[in-house]
C-alpha cells in the first residue's frame, strides 16, 4: 500500500479484491433488505436482519459502535435524508426509506445505499429516488483513469439537473474508502468537471448522491445523527462503492460489479480477475 496526493490512500491489486469480497456483502445484505421492506416492519428489525446477514456471512457491520452509533445501517423515512437511528419506527404503506449499509472484511471496508418504496408509493417519490440512483451512474460513467474526481461530481450534477429541480444536499459528500470507512478524498455531488485528484489505478471512492423533492436546506435531530429537510419534504440516498481499472469502472458493492447499468450507458466495466 501507498499513500500520495494529499493523504489519499492507493490500494493494491489484493485489497481491492478484498474490498470486493466486502462490497459483495453489503450488496447481498442490501438485496436481502430490500425485499424485507414493507408496511408493518420496524427499522430496527431491519437492522437485526442485516446484523445477521453480515456476520453470518464472515464480515464485521462497519457502522456498529461507528462513534457511538448504534445500529449496522442507516435506516432514513421520507424527510430523513441520511444518519437515521434504527429503532422502533414503524414503515407505512406510502414510506420512503433510505437504507445505508458497510461491512469489514479482513480489514477493508464497502459501503453503499439504496432508497426503496413501502407499498404503493407516489409517483413523485418514485422518480425521486429513481434519478437520485441514475445520477450515481452518470458519475461511475465520466470515471475515466487519468480523469478528475470532479468529473464524477459534474456528472451526478449534470443528469440532476437536466432531469428536475430537486435539491442536492451539499452538506454531505462522498468520499474515499479502503482501510478505514471514510478517507480523503471527499467527493461532492456538485460542481465543474476536471478538478481535484486524479483518477489512479488502486484509488477507491465513494459516491452518493442525496436529493430532496424541495430545497436541499437541513438539520441534524437532537439524536445528533439524524438529518432531515428543512422544509419536510422527501429525500433520496444512493451509493456504490467503485474503483477504476484499465478496462473502466467496477462497482465494488454492486452484485454485478455495475456491468448491467454501466452496458446502459455504453460503458465497458472493469472488473478484476480473482
């Protein structure tokens, strides 16, 4: 392992596999949980079943006891953009749920959220999370080796845009990942393409855009964790964790490694051999 350009850390070849093998787990669990949401469910019973589908599957949930928070993911209703407690919170027919997770495996972290509807849902919710998740995408498409990391942010900005006026919540970014959960770089949601470090072999990111049908103005809860809009209106939380190969990008925390999503948008992924 070695570290340049600002204390980014560049992997190896093995601990990006490693960092795959983490990323199949939180990417099982979060199918796993997706198919669990429905009306009637607690959100802690979410986190109990996520808990057990990543220890029993060798792993270690990177959020538990992460500063003092509680749960092995973030389970966020409707005006909750990120952060939120699972607990005894009952999902309705209607909800919108963010649910972010991470595992540990042999040291390396993955990480990476998906929003899904409870019950009958409406439209606007729908397609809420819908270009929340295809913006996500559009910035895995721009990566390119030798690229800048802002090309990604530019990206997600550019299909945000372009397709609605929801808010992109700047307070909170994406971010670099590998040994420790959150690591330089950030990687913003917004702004000009061909800025900030380069897109090297080895470096992995990432990236998760949070959209909100009003404006993207928010506050933490006094649970200190909690975020919510301002405004009460919905929010959507996306994110994979990625990295870029000669071939192109691979996503570490999808099942696939991104090739059906990325083929979409005439992408070649890059995935690594075992």
């Amino acid at each position: 392992m070695m570290f340049r350009d600002r204390g980014i850390e560049i992997k190896t070849r093995e601990q990006i596999l490693s960092m795959r093998a983490a990323g199949l787990v939180v990417g099982r669990t979060l199918e796993l949980l997706r198919g669990e949401v429905r009306a009637g469910i607690t959100t802690g019973e979410l986190d109990a079943i996520a808990e057990d589908n990543i220890r029993s599957s060798g792993a270690t949930p990177s959020f538990k006891g992460y500063h003092g928070f509680t749960g092995s993911i973030c389970a966020s209703v409707n005006d909750e953009i990120v952060h939120g407690i699972p607990g005894g919170r009952v999902l309705a027919d209607g909800d919108l749920i963010s649910i972010d997770c991470g595992a540990i495996v042999d040291g390396w972290h993955g990480d990476a959220a998906i929003t899904v509807a409870v019950g009958e849902v409406e439209p606007e919710l729908l397609e809420l999370a819908r270009i929340c998740e295809e913006s996500m995408w559009r910035g895995f498409a721009a990566a390119k080796l030798g690229g800048r990391l802002t090309d990604i942010s530019a990206a997600v900005e550019s299909h945000v845009r372009a397709n609605s006026s929801y808010g992109i919540v700047e307070d909170f970014v994406g971010h670099g990942i590998g040994s420790a959960m959150h690591q330089p770089p950030n990687v913003p949601n917004f702004g000009k393409p061909g800025r900030g470090p380069k897109l090297v072999e080895g470096l992995a990111l990432a990236v998760e855009p949070m959209l909100t049908l009003g404006k993207q103005d928010n506050h933490t809860l006094e649970d200190d964790w909690t975020v919510v809009t301002n405004d009460g209106k919905a929010a959507a939380h996306t994110e994979h964790t990625f990295t870029v190969t000669p071939q192109g990008p691979w996503v570490l925390t999808a099942l696939d490694g991104g090739e059906a999503k990325l083929g979409e948008l005439g992408i070649q992924y890059g995935a690594l051999a075992d």
